[in-house]
C-alpha cells in the first residue's frame, strides 16, 4: 500500500459539471466475493478507510487519459476519475481493466457506452456493427460529412465509432486544411458547414480529439471555424482577440517549457468553453464533461508545477516585498498570484493545505500588509481576494501570524488593524472591498472555528488581542459619529460602513459574551449606538435596534441594569413616537423589541419601561403590547406588596419567636439584646451571684435554633488579653446610663466603664483568641448566614421590583469589647453561654 506507483486522488463529477476530490489513497484490483467480480478498490491513505469499491463490469467504456487519468462512467450521469501520481501505476491498473474486459491495452478506450434506449440497445447488440466509415475529406463532400457527423451524435455507440475513426484517420487535421482553403476563397458555405462540424466534435466529449485540437499548431485554427457561426449577423474575430489583445505577461520569466505551453493551452481552452462554443441546451449539457475535465486537470498541473519550482516563487515574493517596486509592476505581481491562488481551489484539501503553507513560509502575509495599502484599486481589489482564499481556507494560519505581531509591531502596522483601516476608507462608493474585508473579519473573530489544545487555547489569546489592540480601531468611526445627539455625518458611504460596523458588533454581542460586555459596559458603547436612532437613514436606524435587541436577548442582568440606570431605551422610544404607527419595518421592530421583554417576563426592564414610559404608552392601542406590559407590571407590584405586608406582621412577633430567616435592622437587634441583658443581670442578682459562666444556662423556647459557637481568635490589637482566662460582663454601661449588648458594643459618646471581671470555673485553653470588633459587628448584622459579597451586591445594585433593606452603617468602636470564653467540652451540651443566647436573638 505504501507504493507510490498506486497512489491516486478519486474524484467525482457533480450535478455543475466539476470534479469533486473524494480523497486520496491506493488503488488496488482484487476479486470481491460480494460483487462475485474483480474490482477496483481505493482504501484511503489517512485511516484505510474505503473511497471506492468498483466492480470491473464488462460493457463499462472505460478512457485513459493524458498518461495519469482513468475515467468511466456507473449508472446515469456518474462519472468518476483516478488520477494516479506516477504513470506506471496508471499503466498497470490500465492492463488490469483491459485483462478483464479482454481489451488490448495499447487503445485508450476499452468498450463502446451502454446504450440508452431500447431501441439503441436493439440496433448495436451485435458486436460486429460495422464502423463509421468517413467520406473523403473534400470542399464538395463537406455537407455531407456535417451530416452523417450530426447523425452519429444520438447513438452513444455510433459516437464511439466515429471518434475512433475520426482519430485514426487523422480526420481532424485534414478539415483544418479545408479551413484554410475554404477561407483563403471566402467560401461561407462551407466555413458554415466547419462550424457545425466542429461544434459536433465538441459533442462528441473524447479527451483524445481535445488533444489534437488543443495542440499548439491547431487551436487557433479550431477557434477560427467557431468564428464562423450561421446564426450569427457579424462575424466574432476571437483569432485576433487571442494573439493581439489577450497577451501574456510574464511578470517573472518562466523558464519550464512546460509550464509555460500548459498555461497557454489553459487559458485558450478556457476561452473556448466559456466565449467561443455557443452556450449547450439541457441535453448537450452533459456532453461537454469532458471538457471541463480537460481544464481542470490542467489547473492542477499547473499548480503543481509552479509550487515545484522554488526559484521561481522566491524570486516572486522578493519583488513583491520590495517597497521601490513600481506600482503596475506590483500589480501585475499580485495579479499573478491572484490567480495563482484560483487555481489551487482545484487542488484537494491535503494538497491545498501544503500549497498555502508553502505561501505563508514565503511570507504571503507581511507581502499583502504591503499590497493591502497600496494607492491602486485593482492590486488592493486582488490582494484581497487572496486574502480571503487564505482565511477562508486556514484562519488559525492567519491567526497565528497575527498573534506573532504582536511584540515586534506596532498597533498601526499589525495586520489586524491594517485589514480594518482598509475597510474604514474603501473608496468604492458601493463599499464592496469593505464588505468583503468584514466578511474576512468575522471568520477571524469567530470563536466557532477557533481550536483550543492543553497548551494553547487560540480562543482566549486571539480574543484578548483583538479587544486590546483592535477594538478601538474598529468602533472609532461609530464613536466620532456619535459625538452629539444626532449623528455629524449622514452621507451614503459613512452610513454604510456604520452599518457594516453594527453587524460586526452584533455579531460580537452574540459570541464574544464576556469580552464584548465588559468593553460595552466600562465604554458606554451602547448609548453612542443608539443615537443612531436618530438618523434620517432607516436601515441604519435599524442596524441599532438589532444591536440593541440581540444584547436584550441574551437576558442578562448587567445588561439591564445598564440599560435601566443610562435610561437607554429612551431613543427607541422617542424613535417609536416618532414613527407615530406607520405601518412599516421600523415599527414592527420596535413592537417585537417591547414584546420580547414582556413575554420573557424580563422584571427590571418591564418595571423601568411602564415606570418611566408608561403615560405615552398606553395611548397605543392598535397592539395589546403595552396593554399586556402594563398588567404583568400591575401584577408584580402586587406581589411585592404582598410581600411588604407579610413582612411588617412578622416584624409584630417577638424576634425570639420567629423561625422564618429574614433580615433585621441592626437597630432592633441592638435594642431586644439590651432587654435580654437586663434581664439575665436580674436573675445573677437575685441568685446572689455576680460572675457569669460560660455553661450558664437559660430558658429558651425548644423552637429556637440553636447556633454554636465559634472559638475566638486572639488580635494583637485587640483592647482586652487575658493571660489564663476569658470572662464575660453580663452588661456594658454607656455614658447615657443604657445597658449594650454583650458582643459589638459601641458608644456615640463617651468612654465605657470597666466590668467587673469574674474568673471561670471551666477549664480554658492557654491561649485563645479574640475577635476583631469589625468580625464581631458582623457576626450580629450577618446572622442569617447571607455572604458578605451578596449583601454588597444587594446595597449597591437592587433589581427594580424588590425591596431593598437598608443597612445602618458601622459604627466606630471606641470602647474596650469584652471577650468571649469558649464553651468547656467537659460541660453539659444542653447549657449554653450567654454568648450563644445573644447569637440566638
């Protein structure tokens, strides 16, 4: 399998006449029991998968073409190809097929064609039918030969025959000679009659008579008969097209005779099929896949044959990236490989991928840097094409050599932001180079087709170059637009390219969440956008609602929340009033925005759109839009006072009795903890006691949650370090005479007295420490179990419909904060600590 001699490419014709590569892999002929035959095998060279399983069918035609090419025909209108790498392989599987069919392999052809109708299939069964006999090539038998040329073409048989004898016989060569007499003697008659004879030759679609009349000694005399068309009113002179005006410019002398003789041959055969031959009807469509084929292999071999030769295409780049060229000799260079470029899309995808690194080793890329900015339109308009054949094959490449930039250029030189400012000033007053370089920009910024290895991860890199270097190019024109309320510039151009920057963003908002977000947000990008509502042009006015709308429809908060605090929505409104409900695009789209909102029931936008539109809104009634708005916005503000309601009755119940977590004001804890010390010193003082424990118990109803206590850490700075032991006061006098709680006591004024400190009984730990006054404070405010960043979130950015609670803030603590012993194990776990009980409340 590792033979080179049986490596091929397999391709398929389609339904528009082009070959379809359907891989590569080795050939092989072997019997398969399934198809009880011998057959041709292709097993792919990648994973030996099977590309083709083709029984050798006696009657199949199959035709040798050009040293390397072996094609046939399976069922009805499918024909398929085996290029092979090496012309041994060819000859080899050629012999194989020949052996079978009992063919000798000297001929290129080995069977006439199924027939297609019954009654073909009746007239040629005999293998004996006698062959077209030609009459002898002479000026007074020309119409006879038109004819019996046009009667071969409806038998697939017969048109098999008559190509054998036509190339046997030389016949070809000898009508071209009756050319030449019949124009030498202006004899139109029969100029007319080499017309039709050689548009049936066309027909006939055989690769062997292609090659004689391709050759370069008898192509133009084959266009000169096509010149000569009976229907046509003047005479086309494609002869003096050809060799006077259609010159071929060797911009970097070729010295492969070869390839110079198949570029020739190319281009003239092109302009044969596409100018000179008088467009097929449905039925000869089919007939000239031959033809097609003919080019496209040459196409191939041209392109092989360039990439071979090294000392051709570096002397190509080094002219190319040479900054004193001159600007028609730079043309003529990009030109050239414009269609360099063209071609390789016949190549396979292996083959492709080979081609278009070998361009970029060349260094493609940093030569179009250069070509992109030149002050010529056709060497710009090229060099673009060839950018967009290279991103749309391989992106990553491009990405790569982008990425590379970056530490070795400067932010204007990166070829990024070249591809942008190019789109920025196109001169084409259509803007059809600004809109192809977007389409090259989305490709590059397209996270879909972006790879992501264990090492490397192109998404996030490319991303965060773009953002960083890019981006600003990108939206400046939209901001310096947008500088006032009404956009400083409406002129047709400056509003297209706008609009090609919208979609460009839109399509950002969509994939780049993250970074597109935090570039919208800390910019302000979407309140310049929609002063765009504001343009006299109603395409651009709706490139920023689609903005707008495709933001909404991600349904994030941040978003909102920016929309709500910016009052963003105030010039779709004012667009909207505007419009004053005319039927059109405008207000469909706007009442979709609105009714997007309320059938995903988006709480923040619907309460911000009826609070602060709602009056000049509900005046529109031909849509329940707003109706609809108003009554999901009276429904929740019901909900919320429902809320309130229950709320302030629980707020009636002793906290002490409440089993429900809600938050409190720092206040009242402050006040119900004092009523609770008040009464604990009660019940030391009629005990006779003056000293706390740890394990002091107290009566607390069985639904109370119980919370344990956490072991204090010990602060450097702490006001109070005790060496052996911690106690606790049961209370804390303030200057105005009140009693504090035990844990964050504070003083607006004055100083607190000292407690009179007991030791415990409970054993202590030799060194325990002591909370900051800060973590204590919290431990109160906190109670709930709510994080710290949730409360700040919900202080700082309250969604409109909820309650925000209001939070006193901290205060200074002046006083000394008595420490809190942790609970002897050896204790009874039903006792708890005044410490425990305060946490409790």
């Amino acid at each position: 399998m590792t033979d080179t001699r049986r490596r091929v490419k397999l391709y398929a014709l389609n339904a528009e006449r082009q070959w379809d590569d359907r891989g590569t892999g080795h050939v092989t002929s072997s019997y398969v029991d399934r198809l009880k035959g011998v057959s041709l095998l292709v097993r792919a060279e990648v994973d030996g998968s099977l590309l083709l399983e083709s029984k050798i069918q006696p009657d199949t035609a199959y035709q040798k073409q050009q040293e390397t090419l072996i094609v046939w025909s399976e069922g009805d209108n499918f024909d398929l190809a085996l290029s092979f790498q090496e012309k041994a392989g060819c000859d080899e599987i050629w012999e194989k097929i020949c052996q079978v069919q009992g063919k000798d392999p000297s001929v290129d052809i080995t069977q006439d064609f199924v027939e297609e109708s019954e009654d073909e299939r009746f007239e040629d069964m005999s293998d004996t039918a006698p062959p077209v006999e030609l009459p002898p090539c002479e000026l007074n038998k020309l119409e006879t030969i038109n004819e019996l040329i046009a009667s071969c073409l409806s038998s697939a048989v017969r048109r098999e025959k008559l190509s054998t004898a036509l190339e046997i016989e030389g016949y070809i060569r000898k009508l071209l000679n009756l050319f030449h007499i019949c124009e030498d003697l202006e004899n139109l008659e029969g100029l007319h009659h080499l017309f039709e004879v050689f548009k049936n030759i066309f027909l006939l679609n055989k690769n062997a008579l292609f090659e004689v009349m391709f050759a370069e000694d008898t192509i133009f005399d084959v266009v000169g008969c096509l010149e000569y068309d009976p229907n046509a009113k003047i005479r086309k002179k494609h002869r003096d097209y050809l060799r006077q005006m259609a010159k071929f410019k060797e911009v970097i002398p070729i010295t492969n005779p070869e390839l110079l003789a198949k570029i020739h041959q190319t281009y003239r055969v092109q302009y044969i099929q596409d100018v000179v031959l008088p467009t097929p009807s449905v039925f000869e469509e089919n007939m000239l896949s031959t033809l097609s084929s003919f080019i496209f292999f040459n196409k191939v071999e041209i392109v092989s044959l360039i990439q071979d030769d090294e000392k051709f295409l570096n002397e190509l780049f080094t002219h190319l990236t040479d900054e004193t060229m001159e600007i028609s000799k730079r043309r003529d260079l990009v030109l050239f490989l414009k269609e360099f470029c063209t071609f390789s899309q016949t190549l396979q995808p292996q083959s492709r991928e080979t081609f278009f690194k070998t361009l970029a080793s060349l260094g493609i890329l940093p030569a179009l840097e250069i070509t992109l900015g030149v002050d010529d339109l056709a060497t710009k308009s090229a060099s673009i094409d060839i950018l967009s054949y290279i991103v749309e094959f391989s992106p990553s490449m491009v990405r790569d050599y982008m990425l590379q930039q970056v530490n070795s250029a400067e932010d204007e030189n990166l070829l990024l932001n070249i591809i942008i400012e190019q789109m920025m000033c196109d001169s084409d007053p259509e803007l059809g180079g600004a809109v192809q370089l977007s389409g090259i920009l989305r490709l590059l910024i397209d996270p879909e087709n972006m790879l992501a290895s264990i090492n490397k991860s192109e998404k996030a890199d490319f991303l965060n170059f773009f953002y960083k270097h890019s981006m600003h190019v990108l939206v400046n024109p939209l901001l310096s637009n947008t500088t006032n309320d009404r956009p400083t510039k409406e002129d047709y151009p400056t509003v297209q390219l706008l609009g090609l920057i919208l979609e460009l963003l839109s399509f950002c908002v969509e994939h780049h969440t993250y970074h597109i977000k935090n570039y919208i947000l800390n910019r302000d990008l979407l309140r310049r956008i929609l002063v765009l509502m504001r343009s006299r042009h109603t395409f651009l006015v709706l490139s920023a609602l689609r903005f707008l709308r495709k933001i909404i429809s991600l349904k994030d908060e941040f978003y909102n929340r920016y929309i709500v605090k910016s009052n963003l929505l105030s010039p779709v409104v004012d667009a909207f009033l505007r419009n004053n409900g005319r039927y059109n695009l405008l207000d469909s789209a706007i009442l979709e925005l609105f009714e997007f909102i309320r059938s995903e029931d988006i709480k923040s936008l619907c309460v911000y759109v009826v609070d602060t539109f709602g009056k000049a809104l509900d005046k529109v009634e031909y849509v329940q839009t707003f109706k609809c708005l108003r009554l999901r916005y009276d429904q929740q503000q019901d909900r919320i006072g429902e809320r309130e309601r229950s709320t302030s009755a629980l707020d009636s119940v002793p906290s002490i009795l409440r089993t429900t977590r809600y938050r409190r004001d720092p206040r009242q804890l402050e006040e119900e903890e004092e009523i609770w010390f008040n009464s604990e010193d009660d019940d030391a003082e009629d005990n006779g006691s003056d000293a706390v424990t740890p394990s002091h118990t107290a009566s607390i109803p069985s639904n109370t949650q119980q919370v344990q206590t956490v072991a204090p850490t010990t602060s450097p700075t702490s006001p109070i370090a005790f060496s052996k032991a911690n106690v606790i006061s049961p209370k804390a006098n303030h200057s105005g005479g009140s009693n504090s709680p035990i844990i964050g006591a504070s003083s607006n004024g004055g100083s607190s007295s000292p407690s009179t400190l007991s030791p415990t009984t409970s054993p202590v730990p030799p060194s325990t420490d002591v909370q900051s006054p800060s973590t204590m404070k919290k431990a109160l405010v906190d109670y709930d179990g709510d994080s710290e960043e949730e409360e700040e979130a919900t202080a700082a950015d309250p969604i409109p419909g909820e309650v925000a609670e209001e939070v006193e803030p901290k205060k200074d603590i002046d006083s000394a904060v008595p420490v809190i012993s942790p609970v002897d194990a050896g204790e009874d776990d039903d006792a708890e600590s005044p410490n425990k009980r305060a946490k409790l409340t």
